[in-house]
C-alpha cells in the first residue's frame, strides 16, 4: 500500500528522528510524571504542585477544619493595589524593572525624568512624600504580598532554619490604620488602574503593571471549605479526573507541534530533490492529487503517532488510580483532546510546510513557521487568552474546565478554521505541482525570459 510506503520512509528517516528526539525532550522536561506525582500527593499530605490550587492535592477530598484550603482567583481590587504598589516601590528604589516584552527576561534601567514620573505615581497612590517611599516601616506591606515576600528583621526562621509565612486571609485593607505607618490606597481602583497603565507605558511592554499580570499575581484569595469542594466535584465528576490531565498534556505538546512538524515536512520534500526522486514521481502514472493527499497523511500520521503513545504515560496511572479508589475515569479523554486540540496545530504546520516547499523548492517554510511560532506564543496567555487566530491553545493549569467551556464556541471555530485551510493549503500544493509536473511555474525559464534583455545589456557594457 503506498499510504505505508510514505509512512515507512518517513519515520525511518533521520530528520523524524531528530523530530522525535525534540518531541521526547520538550514533553520529558514539562509533562513527564505529573499524573503520577499528583496521584501520589492525593495519598499522603503533599502539596499539588501542578494545580493552581495550592494547599492540598489535586486529587484529594478536601477534610472540614483544614488550616487551609488553598487559593483561588479573585480579583479584589485591594489586594491588586496593595501587591502592584509593592513591587513598583521595590523596582523604583533599585530602578531596576523586569520585563518579559517577548516572554524573555529584560532588565529596565529607567532616566530621571523617568524615575520622577514613577515616583509621581507612587506619591499619588500612598499619599508619601519622597523621603517617606525611601524610608518605609519594615511592616508598611505584609509579609507575604502576592508574589513578593518581605524578610524583615521580625521574621525569625523555624527550628529547622526555614520561614513560615502565613498569607492573610482577609480581601479588604483596613482603611482607619495610618497610611504613613501600613498602606492603605488613596485612590480609587478605578484611578489605580489608569495609573498602572501609565507605568506600563513608562518601563515597556511586559512589565508587571498590565492589569493581566497584577490579576495574575495578586488576584487570588482564601478558599472556603464549600469552594473546595466543589473544586473537587468539579475534578471527579465533570472532568471524570482524566479531562484534566488530557489539557494539561495538550498544553504542553502544542508548543512542540506548533514548530517541529514543519522541519519534517520540508526536509522530507526537499531530500526527494536532492535524491531527484521528482523525476522518478514525474514519470509514474501515479495522480497528483493522490500522490500528495497520500504524503500529507502519512506526515500527519507520523507527527501524531508518538503523540498518542506518550499519552499513555499518563492514561496507564489514572486506569490505575480509577482501580484502587472506584472513581470512574474518561478513557478517551486523552484521544477527544488530542483529535480537536491538537491534530488542527498540527494540520496547518504540515500543510503550511508543505505547500511553501512546493512552491519555491526552498526551506523558507521553516523561517515563516519559526516566525508565527515565535509571535503566537509571545501574544497568548498561558490559559484562556484564545483568540480566533490563535495557533497554540494554552491551558497551563490542570483545574479551570470552566475557561475550555467558556471559550469553546470560539475554540470550535478556531481549530475549525485552521483544519479548513491546512486543506486549503494541500489542494493548492496539488494545483501547483500539477503544473510543475505538466512543465509549468519553471522559474529559471521565466527568470531566463523576462531578464534576458538586462543580462544582454549587462554583458554588452562590459565587453565594450
């Protein structure tokens, strides 16, 4: 059958090994044992490491009484001012600010007139005088604030030497305390806001003062007893435990298949080339159309196979987990995400690859997939940032089922959309190499034909 022929030449090949290699390494460095950890967390007293729920397992039923039950999201606008004016006052006194412009660190050293105007910023926010912002109480912000934690001299370590932080559990700031001594805000959130983005534009894009990340890294709030429970009604019941992880593993996986595929395609197309194996296809009586449905097929074959098999590692421990705790599982869970999530991703790289290295028979696919690649993931949030062009879904969480469900219509029509035109993209190729095969689009005739008449005069210059 010619559809295993092509299969078989493309997985024996050194660049799908190589494909391999990239695939293994980048789902080993960020998927490898998660399920395992977190089932074994739900039978001792470890902290889910992976979960955005903090303070217990995943996996784990939440027990009344519990000193805590983890943190949720929740925008409290004073817990947003009081964490956004701590790390702007710290990034002010060192006038050193971090940036992420392209998800890469970048360090901001800011001019004076610059420092002023942040400076002015903070005056109006706290309501302090110069003098005041460079000599703050040690206990002016708590100790735990977001993701800042401020060793003052109060704080002693534990027996052991470690530090014991306890994060407040109150949403409000109490607004009778002096300001001068513990902050307290003296604008409005509204005001906050606008004053944030004015920071934002004054250090440069990435900064931590979009409205994004101070969500990101202060919005969270004390989870109840209730809320923690129906987190993990929400994990057993509606996700059936394995809908969970199966996002989780496609989050990671797209980012390598948002690249790695096109490598494999191009490379493969253009060793027929080299080999003239066009000459010997050209010859064959075998369809055009046929011969290129077929190669795009067993290229898509050969990317998602693996992609299959490593889901496994993590399907295997949850049949277990089902086993021994009677809580039924979705055991094509795995296979539902990969088939809607993934295989889209995958289609368009494939097809887009393929239908550049057929038309210009160079490897420039490869710099115009790096180029999308590179601007996708630099624009997408880790979770719930899916927009209709979006090439890498991201869900970098394993709870937060209700942001797929919320997004889904947009999602259906995003992954519908690149499904459409990767198909698009391979009945093009077949038009094109059709034409190629009948003696047409030859460049170097056209080349030859229309820039004869400067390469006469150009040669007739020199020979006077």
């Amino acid at each position: 059958m010619y559809f295993l022929k092509e299969l078989k030449r493309i997985c024996f090949s050194v660049v799908y090994l190589l494909f391999i290699g990239l695939l293994l390494f980048s789902w080993h460095d960020n998927f490898y044992g998660v399920t395992n950890k977190e089932i074994s967390s739900s039978k001792e007293s470890d902290t889910s490491i992976y979960s955005e729920i903090a303070g217990g397992s995943f996996l784990k039923k939440p027990e009344k009484g519990a000193e805590s039950y983890g943190m949720k999201k929740k925008e409290v606008p004073e817990k947003i001012m009081c964490g956004g004016t701590d790390i702007l006052i710290v990034e002010y006194l060192k006038n050193s600010y971090s940036t992420y412009p392209f998800t890469y660190y970048k360090e901001v050293v800011l001019s004076d007139k610059e420092q002023k105007e942040i400076l002015d910023i903070i005056t109006e926010i706290t309501g302090l005088n110069e003098q005041q912002i460079n000599h703050l109480p040690e206990d002016y912000f708590p100790a735990v604030n977001g993701n800042i934690i401020h060793f003052g001299e109060s704080v002693k370590p534990d027996g052991n030497g470690s530090f014991t932080f306890k994060m407040g559990d109150s949403d409000g700031i109490d607004t009778e305390q002096d300001y001068t001594k513990q902050f307290v805000p003296q604008v409005s959130y509204e005001r906050f806001q606008k004053l944030m983005e004015k920071a934002e534009n004054i250090i440069g894009r990435g900064s931590n003062y979009s409205m994004k990340n101070l969500t990101q890294y202060y919005g969270l709030s004390e989870m109840t007893y209730g809320e923690a429970m129906d987190e993990y009604n929400k994990t057993i019941y509606d996700d059936k435990v394995s809908n969970a992880f199966a996002r989780l593993f496609c989050d990671y996986i797209t980012r390598a298949l948002g690249l790695f595929p096109v490598f494999v395609t191009v490379i493969f197309w253009l060793k027929d080339r080299r080999n003239r194996m066009n000459e010997l296809i050209d010859c064959k009586p075998t369809g055009t159309a046929r011969f290129i449905s077929i190669r795009f097929l067993a290229l898509l074959t050969a990317v998602m196979l693996p992609v299959v098999l490593l889901s496994f590692e993590s399907l295997i421990p949850l049949m277990g987990y089902s086993a021994d705790t009677g809580i039924a599982i979705d055991l094509f869970a795995f296979l539902k995400y990969m088939i809607w999530w993934l295989l889209p991703t995958a289609m368009i790289v494939t097809s887009l690859g393929m239908f550049f290295t057929i038309l210009t028979s160079t490897s420039v696919a490869i710099l115009i997939q790096f180029v999308w690649w590179f601007v996708d993931g630099t624009v997408t949030g880790l979770s719930g940032d899916t927009s209709i062009f979006t090439l890498m879904i991201r869900h970098n969480v394993l709870g937060g089922s209700e942001i797929i469900s919320r997004d889904f219509t947009l999602i259906c029509l995003n992954r519908g959309l690149y499904a459409i035109v990767s198909l698009l993209l391979v009945g093009l190729s077949i038009l094109i190499y059709n034409k190629k095969r009948g003696g047409e689009l030859n460049y170097e005739y056209f080349l030859q034909k229309h820039f004869r008449f400067f390469k006469n005069r150009f040669f007739s210059h020199f020979q006077k």
